[in-house]
C-alpha cells in the first residue's frame, strides 16, 4: 500500500507539474500589451517607434518615417499573427509539405507549377528601390520579431515541431498572388465547360452554367463540335470518370491542407471532409465569394458630407484574413485592415479621402489547349516550339523528396500536368492545357498602390494610385473630406480579338493566334464615374448594355445590389446608423420559383403540414416577416432547394462531378430555369427507365429535404433554427479537423442571412454541415467623411486580432460581428489605451 500511495502521489505531483508547465507555456504565449522592445543592428536602421493598443487589441503606430512604420507593422503582424504569416510564406512558395507530410504534397506541385513566387521575385525585381526597401523593412519587422522579442513559439509552431521561416519580400508579393487567385479563377468554369462537352451539347451546357437573369453569355461558336473535330476530348469518356475539379477552401482565408481526425500525438495531413488533397487550398470560382460596398454623396447625407460602407466577402477564418491598424509617420495618416503579409493597409480611411472594395470579377485567366508533339514542342501559329522546364524539388515530412518537372508554354504554366481533372478530360497523350493569367506577369506591380492609397487625401489622388492595381480587379467606392464620390474598376482586363469566337468562357487552341490577348484596357477606359447620388456594387455586371468593351461573361446576380440600393433610395438623408443597418439586411435577393409548386405539394409526410405553414409565410416575405419565425422556413426552403437541385443535375453531370461542383456553385440560377421552363430534359433521370416530370421531382426532393431535416434536428419543426444550422465556421488550419484541438482553434459563431440576402452567409451545400456559412462578410466598415480624421469610421470582423487562442482576443469580435446589433462595431475614432509597445530603434 506504501509504494502504491507513492506511485500515486508521484503521478499526481507529474500531472501537476505538465499543468504548470502548460499554465507558463501559455502565460508567456500571449505577448504582454506593454513592452519595450530594443533592437539590435540585426534589424537594420530603425528609429524608435511607439505603438499603443487598445481595448479590442488595435494598435496605433507612430513612426518616425515611412520605412519605420513598414517596420513596425511587420513586427506587430508577427506579434499577433506568426502562424497566419507562416502559412502564407509556405503556401506562396509551395512548401506545405515540409511541415504537413505527403499529403500536401499535390497542392505544392499545383503552387510550383504555377510559378507563384518564382513570379513574385521577377516582380520584385521591377519595383522601385524606395517599394523595395519598404518590403525589405517589413520583412526586418517580422524577423526581428521572431528573433529578440518572442518568448516561445505560438501554439501551431510547437505541436507541429516547426520553426518559424524568414520572411523575405517576395513573400509579400507572392501572397499578394495567391489573393489575386482566390478572387479570380473563372478559369474552373472553362474547365467545367471542358468536361460537360463529352456529355451533352453546348446548348445544354449553358443552362447548366446560365447568364444571370438581365445578363447574357457572350456570344461563342460551337466549342463542344470543335473540341470533337479536333480530337481534344478523349473518347468514350464517361462523366463519372472525371477526378473531383478543384472545390477546396480558400488559399487567402482559411484553406490549408487540414490534420485527419485521430487520436494520434503525431498527427498527420489527410483530405478534408473526403475532398481532393490539392484543392481545399485553392477556391478559385466558387460562386458566391463576393462583397458589397456602396457610396453615398452629401446630398443624401444628414451631414452634408459622404458617406462609405463596405463589407468584402471570403471564406471564414480563424484568425480572419485581416488585422486592423492605425497608422501614423510623416505624410501618412491612415487606419483600416492590413493583409498580414504587407505593410500598408487595404481597406480603409485617410484624414482626407475613404475607400472600399468589391470583386469585379473579370475574365484574366484563359485556359489555352496546347498540342505537343513527341520532341516536346508545342504547335504555335509560327510552328513547333520547344517547351520551357524546370524541375521542382519538394521537401516532405517523413518522406524521401520529390521531384517533378514544370513545363512552360508561350501562354503560360502547363496546369493539366498537376490537375488530374484537365488531364482526365483531354487526350493527355496529344494535348496538354496551359494557364494565361495576368498576376503572373513580371510587370504586375500592384504591391505599387496601396502604399500610395494610403498618402492619398482626395478621390483624384485614389484614382491615381489605384493606377498602379493590376490584379485582382476590384469595384472601388471612393469618398473624400470635400464632397467628392466616384467609382472606378481598377485592375488590368486583357483585350481579345474581335475574331475571337469563344470569348473566355471555355479552353481555346493554343495554336491558333486569334486566340492570343491583343493587349490591355487603358486606365482611362475601364468603368468608372462620379456618383451625385448614391452607388452600389455587389459583383453584378456593372456596366450597361452600351458599355464598348468585354469584361466578362459571369457575373454575380444583381440581387444584393438591387436590395442595396432600394434601402438607400427608401430615405432620403442617410447617416452611419442607417448604413450599418442596410449591411445587417436579411431579405432573400434571388428568385424563388421553387415556391410556386407549394399548391402542388400533397405530401403524407408526418411534419409536412407545419413545414408548408412556415413556407407560405416565407413565399410573401421570405427572411424579413415577423409573423412567423423565419428560422424555420429558411431552412426548409434551402433544404428543399438542395434536395430538387441534386435530383435535377446530379444525374446528368454524373454523382461524382456534380457532389464535388456543389461545394462551389449552388445552382440555382440553373434550377431557376428548369423550374420556370418546367424543363423535361433536366428534370428527368436519365438514368431510370421512367420518366420523372418537374412535378416528380419537386415532390420528391420536398420529402427528402424533411427527412434529412428531421435526422439531424428532430421531429418538432417548431424547434428548427437556421441560425445555429447556418453557423459561421471560421476554420482554423491545419487544427479544424483534429478533435482534441479544434474546440480550441475553430471559432463558430451562428449567423443570419444566406447567400443572397446583403448579409451574406453562403449556404455551404456539401456535405457535411450543408447550410454552414462559410464565406461571409470577412470585415464590415462604415466611414464618415464628415470628420477629417483617419480614424473616423466604425467597424467589425469575424475574430479578434490575435493569433493565438490562448488571447483574450483570439475570438472577442466574433458574437458581435455575428449579432449586428448597436454597439456591435468598433467605434476606431474614440479607442481605449490597454497598453503601450516602444520599439527602440538602432539607427543613429
């Protein structure tokens, strides 16, 4: 019994020992608010900095000089942000499977092939020596960071085993690429194109993939007879064939290679919820990444001055993609969200002129189908000519590296070598597929604007600056201290021929020059204007029919837009309450169609009464009534929807292609039209034997939808709640998936509005948590010109400002972004000191 007592005290003295352990590990984690930092001649000539923080973990810099703050900003993004910034270096440059294992291994050799910082250092070299050496001081700042001033590593760094790398300023333009990618990628839609031609003709293809309603598809020959005539397509291919196309999470957000679930101490990287390895880094195309921002003139403001909103949305988080900053040295006053990453803040206010930012959308990437020969040459209008390689070498975890050689055309990186869905759907034996797309270019200098946006004090001075944008394209808003309010769609747009018959919506020989970009859109000639009243942008089409010049073919719907501005037309003086209550606005914006079969619906289904009563409330005023509880009807409508889109498409796009395409498409402008055409073609199982009506499946799907419901919140209707259901997940990578640490790291917070109501939630789709919310409205701001003053503005985010989960501000923002209420935002102009950080400089 004595030795027993002893090996019991001893264990519990060995438990209590690791829980203090643990208890410092996580004390000196946190990083104290107040600090002195002296640095050392390492960190290069630095002045001394002051920074203060406030109550939500804001800091204010004040900085000596334009160098200092880059500095300073770079320190503070490591000090709050180490991980965050980690996986950005490592995802820019594709070294994800060092730390990861093999399973990242796919989504470095798809980074590699793209040459994302092999573009970023060619770019870097074309920059002024002044950009230059702000980006070598950001650098310096995150560095020297890591270097004098961290007690231990964040969280990640110890459980993976990994140090923290150098940060160089290539990684800031490389991420500045990955963000470009993540807001561009219609070139997933030519590939979905590419492998609807073995199955049905383009006719059917373009009610699978419609203009929205008001808009067309820009005018395109035959491509599926081209394709055939050609030999492009490989024969006897069946749909179910084809590998899932890329439907993984966001590169700029959230989407990382995730951890499997297990209980293993060591645990290593695996797909994610079933998902292709390479694509939960890349979201590209996923329909509905969008964002509103509008303007209003003095004229419709109680102050007599503009007024500006904004709320840009990307996939959720954990920490959000941005981090909030006000900043201050000689000829620079400005405050808004940064990228970790880069020194200069997006989005946000001067003492003198305000912005904000929407996607545009436009078609920059072209896929070209390039025809090689057996010497490795590719066809060119001009004959044969040999293709550019390299060879890439990949360090992976536990593992011997990996090599694989990058094979360049004239038009760019040889994608279908390293995506098995391009592959699968040509004759890789002839063909081969190459990316064209503008942020590649070594002249994209976009890292060029920001830093003088953030000098800027008037719209004229913006415009100017954004001259400098190249991609993403973005809707600008743009409102100063004297009354002035424009727009402008800054960002390069490439020029195609007149005798182009395709016009980007689908993959083009690459051998044939009409094909080929003739060029760019001058500055002078993309949309823009002064606005006298108001202005909105959601990613609709935001040009008119007189507009002389191709942008795009696929666009957003304009719903989002249309509700916006409906709000602002309703009063006629605005103020910074009214617009943050037009960003909380719950009105369901598409069309509904699908209601219209609710007298056809005589279910015997056991809660089909209660679900039809909630409905034909939700058909009069869908999310916005408040003679019903709209949680209710909002989740049997979006099941419903999800039940009659499968049962519409799935069967004619294959199970396999389609389960993985919903993730990034919901459909519905698609099912819209079957349902409004009473389309017989879509409606009916091709493969049964009988023939299903609209009526058919409709009915059908409502059943289904209450079963899939009823299995996972039970049997009382009146209990549902879409709030809860339709959850904002902000992911955190790589620990989201690991059960023992994703409570820790994942932050989730329920959430109203759906993808497209003005308070966006995009309905998730897949499987599973279907109606999750995963990309959101990643900031809200609203800024009040009628102060001269930088920090004039209130605003909320997702998270919190830290990194570290053991911070009290890891995810303190999260209920009251969710909630929307009052005083849910950050009033930026009236902070509260909770301490001060001195960064003593080394220069003389």
């Amino acid at each position: 019994m004595r030795w027993l007592k002893r090996i019991l005290l001893g264990l519990i003295g060995l438990v209590a020992l690791a829980a203090g352990v643990a208890g410092i590990y996580v004390w000196r984690s946190v990083p104290a608010n107040t600090a002195q930092h002296a640095l050392s001649p390492a960190a290069g000539k630095i002045g001394d900095t002051a920074i203060s923080i406030d109550g939500d973990g804001i800091p204010a810099i004040e900085a000596k000089s334009e160098r200092d703050l880059s500095f300073a900003v770079g320190f503070m993004h490591a000090r709050d942000r180490l991980w965050q910034l980690e996986m950005h270096r490592r995802i820019g440059r594709g070294e994800l499977a060092e730390i990861l294992g093999p399973k990242a291994l796919d989504t470095d050799r798809f980074l590699r092939t793209l040459g994302v910082h092999r573009a970023a250092r060619a770019q870097l070299e074309r920059l002024p020596a002044e950009t230059r050496d702000l980006l070598q001081a950001y650098a310096d700042g995150v560095n020297s960071y890591v270097r004098e001033a961290m007690t231990v590593r964040p969280p990640e760094f110890v459980i993976l085993g990994v140090q923290p790398g150098t940060w160089e300023p290539a990684d800031t333009l490389a991420w500045a690429i990955m963000m470009a990618y993540d807001l561009g990628g219609n070139w997933s839609n030519e590939l979905l194109r590419l492998q609807m031609a073995a199955k049905m003709p383009v006719s059917r293809i373009d009610e699978l993939l419609p203009a929205q309603p008001g808009d067309k598809l820009p005018p395109h020959a035959d491509y599926v007879a081209m394709y055939k005539a050609l030999g492009i397509i490989r024969n006897g291919l069946a749909t179910n064939e084809f590998p899932s196309p890329p439907v993984g999470e966001g590169p700029g957000e959230r989407g990382t290679v995730a951890l499997a679930t297990q209980s293993s101490p060591s645990p290593q990287p695996s797909p994610t919820r079933g998902e292709g390895d390479v694509w939960q880094f890349l979201s590209a195309g996923i329909e509905g990444i969008g964002s509103n921002n509008w303007v209003v003139n003095g004229s419709r403001t109680t102050s007599g001055k503009p007024l500006l909103a904004n709320d840009p949305h990307l996939s959720l988080a954990a920490p959000a993609i941005w981090y909030f900053t006000r900043q201050r040295a000689p000829g620079i006053e400005v405050s808004g969200a940064t990228l970790p990453g880069a020194p200069s803040v997006i989005l946000g206010r001067t003492k003198g002129v305000a912005w904000g930012f929407t996607n545009t959308g436009p078609d920059v990437q072209d896929l070209y189908i390039e025809e090689i020969n057996e010497r490795g040459e590719a066809r060119t209008p001009d004959g044969w000519q040999k293709l550019a390689t390299r060879s890439e070498t990949f360090k992976v975890k536990g593992e011997a590296d990996a090599q694989i050689t990058v094979r360049e055309s004239r038009h760019g990186p040889i994608i279908s070598d390293v995506n098995a869905p391009l592959a699968a759907a040509i004759d890789s034996k002839k063909f081969a597929v190459a990316l064209r797309w503008t942020a590649l270019d070594a002249d994209n200098l976009s890292v060029l604007a920001a830093p003088a946006m953030n000098k800027a004090q008037t719209v004229a001075e913006l415009k100017e600056a954004l001259r400098h944008h190249v991609a993403p394209q973005q809707n600008v808003v743009m409102a100063d201290t004297q009354g002035n309010t424009a727009f402008i769609a800054a960002g390069r747009v490439p020029v195609r021929k007149p005798e182009n018959d395709i016009n980007g919506i689908a993959p083009v020989p690459g051998w044939d020059a009409k094909y080929d970009w003739s060029g760019y859109l001058p500055y002078e000639k993309l949309p823009q204007q002064s606005v006298d009243s108001f202005l909105a942008t959601a990613n609709q089409r935001i040009h008119g029919d007189n507009y002389p010049h191709y942008l795009s073919g696929e666009w957003a719907h304009a719903g989002r837009k249309q509700r916006i501005e409906e709000l602002l037309a309703a009063r006629p003086k605005h103020d910074a309450q009214s617009l943050r209550e037009i960003q909380h606005d719950l009105k369901h914006t598409h069309d509904m169609p699908l209601l219209k079969w609710l007298p056809k619906i005589t279910s015997k289904h056991p809660l089909a009464a209660d679900a039809l009563r909630a409905l034909k409330h939700f058909e009069k005023e869908p999310l916005t009534s408040s003679q019903y509880d709209p949680a209710v009807a909002t989740l049997v409508y979006w099941s419903w929807a999800r039940e009659t889109t499968r049962r519409a498409f799935a069967d004619d796009m294959g199970k396999t292609l389609f389960n993985a395409i919903f993730g990034r498409r919901d459909f519905r402008t698609a099912l819209n039209g079957v349902l409004a055409r009473n389309d017989a073609y879509w409606c009916d199982d091709s493969t049964t034997p009988a023939k299903e009506s609209c009526d058919d499946v409709v009915a059908a799907a409502f059943d289904a939808a209450l079963d899939a419901l009823q299995a996972t919140h039970g049997k009382d209707v009146n209990t549902w709640r879409w709030d809860t259901t339709h959850f904002a997940r902000s992911e955190h990578r790589p620990f989201s998936n690991v059960p023992v640490l994703k409570e820790l790291f994942e932050i989730r917070t329920p959430t109203s509005g759906d993808t497209y109501s003005v308070m966006v939630g995009k309905v998730r789709g897949r499987d599973p948590d279907p109606f999750a919310n995963e990309f959101a409205a990643s900031l809200r701001a609203v800024y009040d010109l009628s102060v001269a003053d930088a920090n004039a503005a209130t605003i909320i985010y997702s998270t919190g400002q830290s990194g570290n989960p053991f911070s009290p501000h890891y995810r303190d923002l999260a209920r009251r972004w969710g909630s929307g209420g009052a005083g849910a935002y950050i009033d930026l102009g009236h902070p509260q000191v909770a301490g001060q950080i001195s960064l003593r400089g080394s220069a003389p």
